[in-house]
C-alpha cells in the first residue's frame, strides 16, 4: 500500500507538501480501493489535505464541498463526470441565446486546442486564451476546480463524449487502472504521461502483458509488480487461479498496447457477449456510440449473451430527488430539448413509455439505426431496444457504490423484458 501510494502519486505528478501543498476532497465510498490509496494513503505519503465531503456528495452537495476547498487535485469515477457534464449541459439548455453561443464558441476552441495541440497561427491561440478568460474560467470556478492542477478518473473507462467535453472546458482527465488485487493504480496518466482514450503507463517498477491476443491486438491485460498482491486470505483455490505459472496476475479485462506502451482498455471478458452464433460483441463500444446519438439516454445496455441477435435497455435522463438522489420521473433540461426539437411536448419519461410517445420512439429507432450503419457487421447491430420506466441507480440495485454497472443484477431485475425480445 505504501509502494502503490508512493510511485503511482509520483507518476501523476501529485507533489510533496515542501514543494506543494497538495489539497484534495475526499468523498467516495472509502471501502473502494481507489479512494483508500487517493484519499487516505496518499495524502499521508505527501502531507496533502484531505478535506472529507459530506454524507450526501454524491447526491449534489459535492460541487459545494469543492468550490469551498478549491482543491489542487481532484479524483472521481467516469458517471460523477458524467452527472457533472449532464448538470452542465440542463444549465446552457436554460441560459439565454448569446450565453449558449458564447459557451459553444469557447468549447470548440478549447476542445480543438486539446485535440491538435498548440502548434498554430498566433491569431487563434489568442482568441482561445479569450475564450478561456471570459467564459471556461468562469465555469470551472463554478465547479470549484479553478485551483485544481490534475483530474483524475478511475474505475472504469471514460466514453469520447465526457473527454471531449471536459477537454472543451480545458479540463484533462487522467485515467488511471487498476484493481483491488494491484492495490488500486497500476497504469496511470498524468500530466507528463498522456494519451487521449488511453489509462496510461504502468507505474514505475511495474510491468503490463496481453495474452491471447486476437486479430485486432486485443487480449487479456496481465499485472506483474510490487503492486500485486499476494494472494486471497484463506481461499488458495482463487489465489491459483488468479496468477499464472510465471508470476502475472489476470485481470479478466482486455485492452491493447500501442508501440509507445500506453494501455488501452476495450472492455471486459465477463461482459464480452457471446451470441448463439459464437460471434463476440464487446458492449461498451456500442452502448456509448448510442448514448452519443442520443442525448436523451442516460443509461444503454446490450443483451444478447447466448442469443440470436443483440437487443437494448435504454433508460432516460430525469432529475435527481435532492434528498434521496433517486431518478424522479421529471425529465432533463437536456432530455425537454430533445423531445422539443423532434415534435414531442412530452415533460416525464411516464408519457414518453406508457404511451409510446411516437416522435421520441421515431427519433430513437433513428439513433440507433445510425449507429447500427457503422457496425463492422450485421451480428453487432441492435434489433430491438426497449425504453425502461426508470433511470437505473445505487438504490434501485442496478449501479455498485461507484455507479458502474451491475449487468447480471440488471438482467434478473428486467429478466421479463428480455424474454419478451426472444420471443418466438
């Protein structure tokens, strides 16, 4: 633990009290591994202050928390980013005419600044700095990361649109990965290691391989390192299982290495789809293609473990109860948009599914079809979709504590849902 926490820091460019006073707010469940090393052990290592949020954080107090700290260094998991974009995203929807142009002018900027770097004519970098001063300075202030020097994201891989976004407001997120069985961090970005879409390099002193590799480079991503542990307590079968004759702990994800080493992680073979025909559908990618063509969708999951042909859950964007941050039934300022830009007046996501809102489905199927044009064949296209009563959440037992989610509790909760798509 005092290894990871040393090296891994050091590799995101976090600094010693002496040289800077790291601070930081701490809010995640600290029964997983990523907010033990962040917030406890790493703080200790470098003399850092760690200012603990409130029980509710992750139920809208946390951006109070961060703009009354102003923290040097920030860590959160894709969907906190992804509930940070989406708020955003409700608030320009309800601003005025000139203040959405002037947010989307400034973006752009940023965003294609990020994306090609800064070699280009002085005219343009000019107007970005304006852009920056005048309106990201602003917004980042909003959020309390006006101070804050790195952005981290863990837990599970980041989609293009969170990036693009953040990057649009000249905020980089570094990913890091890692497991519980590496001590948390075994490859990380940082300031002075980055790639965008990549979770880095592994720390110093720790290796990465891939095994089983298939035509595209993709294989199983494998851990050798101080950062491995030794083994499960008592449980010497799982241990055994776990490692392979020379030492490499299996991740049970997958990924592929470029020629500079940087990671890359493509998914997980437990979430792998293996249709009836033997084809394998990694899910993630088309989940967040949709999610992209249709910014009324909060959540996607493809089923078809085992069957015929892919289908989909979908679920809408709906405000968060403020005590309990349940999903209500109220839709998005960005999901209203939507429904108002494709004919529907539909204000709930309960006149949108029980009466089978026509303009909403069309405009779905529409989305779909999009993505399902760009599909490398006909098994990875989506058949059929249904849209879900409710958002999914902690509560409701589709997402774990750090909002990933659970796919095996979704698919017993929604089991007549998928036995209806197979139907004969």
């Amino acid at each position: 633990i005092t290894w990871t926490s040393a090296h891994c820091s050091r590799a995101g460019g976090m600094q010693p009290a002496e040289i800077q006073q790291e601070s930081i707010v701490s809010y995640l469940p600290l029964s997983h591994i990523a907010a033990q090393i962040y917030d406890l052990w790493t703080g200790i290592k470098w003399g850092e202050q760690v200012f603990f949020a409130e029980p509710d954080a992750l139920k809208g107090s946390l951006i109070n928390t961060l703009k009354e700290v102003q923290p040097t260094s920030h860590m959160g998991v894709p969907r906190v980013w992804e509930k940070i974009m989406e708020k955003l995203k409700d608030a320009s929807a309800q601003s005025g005419f000139i203040k959405k142009k002037m947010l989307s002018w400034a973006m752009s900027l940023s965003l294609e600044r990020n994306l090609n770097g800064s070699n280009r004519k002085a005219p343009k970098q000019l107007w970005t700095r304006l852009a920056d001063y005048l309106v990201l300075a602003k917004i980042r202030n909003a959020l309390g990361l006006s101070s804050c020097q790195k952005h981290f994201s863990g837990a599970a891989p980041l989609n293009t649109e969170t990036l693009y976004f953040f990057l649009g407001l000249n905020i980089t997120l570094y990913e890091a990965y890692g497991m519980s069985e590496t001590t948390g961090p075994h490859c990380l970005s940082g300031p002075h290691i980055y790639r965008q879409h990549s979770c880095g390099k592994p720390a110093p002193g720790c290796k990465v391989k891939l095994v089983d590799k298939d035509t595209e480079g993709n294989g199983e991503i494998c851990f050798w390192g101080r950062t491995v542990f030794m083994g499960y307590l008592n449980m010497e079968d799982r241990t055994k299982e776990a490692f392979d004759e020379e030492g490499w702990l299996h991740s049970g994800d997958l990924g592929k290495l470029d020629k500079d080493g940087f990671l890359y992680v493509t998914g997980r073979i437990k979430d792998l789809i293996i249709t009836a025909g033997g084809e394998n559908v990694p899910p993630i990618a088309i989940e967040d293609a949709v999610k992209k063509e249709l910014p009324i969708v909060s959540n996607a999951m493809v089923i078809g473990d085992k069957k015929k042909f892919l289908s989909m859950f979908l679920t809408l964007k709906s405000v968060l109860d403020p005590d309990t941050s349940d999903p209500t039934d109220i839709l998005t300022e960005q999901a209203r948009d939507f429904c108002q830009r494709n004919g529907s007046k539909a204000t709930r996501v309960s006149e949108i599914v029980a009466l089978r809102d026509q303009a909403i489905y069309r405009a779905i199927q529409e989305g779909i079809d999009r993505v399902n044009s760009t599909a490398t064949n006909r098994v990875h296209c989506i058949q059929k979709w249904i849209v879900l009563p409710r958002d999914f959440s902690i509560s409701g037992g589709e997402l774990g504590p750090t909002m990933k989610l659970k796919r095996l509790a979704v698919l017993e909760k929604y089991q007549n849902e998928v036995d209806s798509f197979y139907k004969e």
